[in-house]
C-alpha cells in the first residue's frame, strides 16, 4: 500500500474515486454523468445537494450563497478585488506566503492593496499577529492555511471591516465560524473535489457595491442568480464534490474530521520534535494541521531519507521548491494509519542513523 501524503491535487478516499469511475462509465440509465444534460433535474439534484452538503457541514448561516466556479482559487485573486473594491479604493492584506502575495498582486487592477503585515523576512515561517486593520479598507484578506510553508491561522482578527478568506487548503479540515466572514473561498482540490472547480461563500449584501461594471463571468451576483448555472458548470467536479461532502457526512462531519486531523498532526510534530534526525521549520504555536514542514538537522540525509521513504511506500513527502526539506499533507483522507507508518519510518532511519 502507497501512503500519499503529496499536497494534491486532489487527494480524495478510494471509495469515492471509485464511485466516481462508476458514474462515468453509467450514471443513470447507461448514461455518464459527464453526457447527461446539465439542466436535467438528475444534474440539478446533484448540485442541490453538493451545495446542501457545504453549507450543512460548514453551518452557513442564512445571508450567504454558496457557489461553484472554475479557474482555482487564484481567479478568486483577481474576482474578489472586482467585486468588493471601489475604484481608488485600499483593501487590507496579511502576507503570509506566495498565495497570499498572488492575491496582493491581483489588487492593483481595481484599487490598492495594504499589506497590513508579513512574515515574508522569515520565509513565511510564522503568522504576523501584531497588526492593525485600517477601519476605512474595503476589506481584510487572509489564508487560513499556507500550503507552502506549513502554517495556519488559528485565530481570525475581530475587525469591523468585511472579512475574506482564501481557505483552500483547511477548508472542511476545521470548524469555522462561517458567521464572521464575508467571502471565504476556496480551489477545491485539497478536501472538497478536482482542481478547477472552486467553492465561493459570500455574504449577499456585501455585494453591488463598488459602481463597477463587472463582465458577467466574473460577477459573482451572476452567478447567485444563476444557481452557478451562468455556463455549463464543471459537472464532474462537481459530481465528485458532492460523493466527498457525503462522505466526509457519513464520518460524522467536519468536527469529527477535525479531531482525527489534530491527532494526526500531534502525532507526527511530537515525533519531529523528539527524533533528533528531524526539526519542523515553522513556529509551534502556527504549525498547520494539513501541511507538516521539517528538515533534517544533517542536510546531507535528507536525500537518503527520500529515497528510503519512497522505497517504503511513501509519495509525495519532498518539500516544496522554495522551502526544500520535507512536506507531510495530511488531508481528511489520509488516514491516521499512514501517519504511524510514518513516524515508523522515521524511527527506523533514526535507528540506522542517528550517532
Ligand atoms: N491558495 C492556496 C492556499 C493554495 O494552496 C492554492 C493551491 O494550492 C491556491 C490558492 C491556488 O489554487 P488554484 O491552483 O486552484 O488556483
């Protein structure tokens, strides 16, 4: 058995892959869900009850659409800025990692983005919390999770301005006040479906504010009077989207996953920790829960390690080009089994290697 613990995209149960295969080949009537109409009310259901699904797991309170889009999360980058900031007008921004500094980048089309704190002097190796928030910005904008470097915002500012998040990498990981948010968004790939489709919660009256005329695909208004349905919505995605919802239902819901993703992370950070082998690289109290960060304390093992991971079964523990080392992701379908194995790997080479 291969343990993935590769940042995506993608990383879903076998079942619901499974399931999904099933639907391409016959979804109803020797039909693949890829051909059936995407108005048909067999299609229709599906969405229903994916966007059932989120806001029933996420506990959205009423106020708030829930949609399904395409282009990532990065064309939330630019859509967000489009929607919510009048022109000449200065958004607050939190850097914390190349995510967040892509969204930054995407303001100046529409206004002017103040990056009210950064963590980039220190590789983004922890979350700026001493900082304040203009009361006149058009909004605060943040990452929950920094998929890159491993960090994770525990605490979301109290602030008066509108609250967006990008949460691609935790969303469904953690319970979230959904309340205290105006947009969260989300590329789907890391605990909801395929890349591509992306998950948009907004708060409706946040919306028709700034007297900017928005071409329609990019308007979210569009796409809340569309039901999601302005084109042809990525109906696999989607289809996927809503097998994995379930699924994650039928483990009892996003508390439940949350309490397996915290054991799985004490876990693997208390072996780091212990092995003299291994350092995390992030600072403890903002250590994410779905990305585990480490080096070696020798730099010359950390090939060896690799390659003996590999050769044990274990995909996608190579950290990411511009922070080296390693990356454990640990999505709500790894299983907490994969990480004992792990952290057994970890002991065998500590035995073979340590002085
Ligand atoms: N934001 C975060 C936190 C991510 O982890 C990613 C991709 O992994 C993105 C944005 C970009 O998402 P997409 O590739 O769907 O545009």
């Amino acid at each position: 058995m291969r343990h993935n613990f590769g940042a995506g995209p993608c990383i879903l149960p076998q079942e619901v892959f499974k399931q999904a295969s099933r639907a391409v080949v016959d979804f109803k009537d020797g039909l693949s869900i890829l051909e059936i109409s995407h108005r048909s009310p067999e299609f229709e259901s599906v969405i229903e009850e994916a966007s059932k699904l989120v806001k029933e797991l996420l506990n959205v309170p009423s106020g708030y659409s829930v949609l399904f889009l395409q282009g990532g999360a990065s064309m939330q980058f630019a859509m967000v800025p489009m929607n919510l900031l009048p022109e000449g007008k200065t958004a607050a921004y939190l850097e914390t990692g190349v995510w967040a500094n892509k969204a930054i980048k995407e303001v100046k089309y529409f206004g002017q983005a103040n990056v009210v704190a950064s963590s980039k002097d220190a590789n983004f190796t922890f979350i700026p919390k001493d900082y304040t928030i203009p009361a006149d910005s058009a909004y605060f904008h943040c990452t929950s999770n920094n998929t890159i470097y491993g960090t994770e915002m525990f605490d979301f500012p109290d602030t008066q301005v509108p609250l967006v998040c990008d949460m691609s990498s935790d969303i469904m990981s953690r319970v979230v006040d959904v309340s205290k948010f105006d947009l969260i968004y989300a590329g789907a790939q890391k605990n909801i479906g395929p890349a591509g489709l992306t998950i948009v919660i907004v708060k409706d009256e946040i919306l028709g504010k700034t007297g900017r005329a928005i071409p329609s695909m990019l308007d979210y208004k569009q796409h809340i009077d569309n039901g999601s349905m302005y084109n042809t919505p990525p109906v696999f995605s989607i289809y996927v989207a809503m097998l994995n919802l379930n699924w994650l239902k039928s483990k009892g819901g996003v508390a439940e996953i949350e309490k397996e993703n915290k054991a799985k992370a004490q876990a693997l950070y208390a072996e780091i920790d212990r092995n003299p082998l291994f350092k995390g690289t992030c600072a403890v109290e903002d250590r994410s829960r779905m990305n585990v960060c480490f080096v070696m304390e020798n730099p010359e093992l950390e090939k060896p390690f690799l390659k003996f991971a590999d050769e044990n079964g274990f995909e996608g523990l190579k950290g990411h080009r511009s922070v080296g080392g390693f990356r454990a992701s640990m999505y709500n379908a790894l299983p907490i089994t994969s990480v004992h194995a792990l952290i057994d790997l970890m002991q065998t080479f500590e035995e073979k290697h340590a002085k």
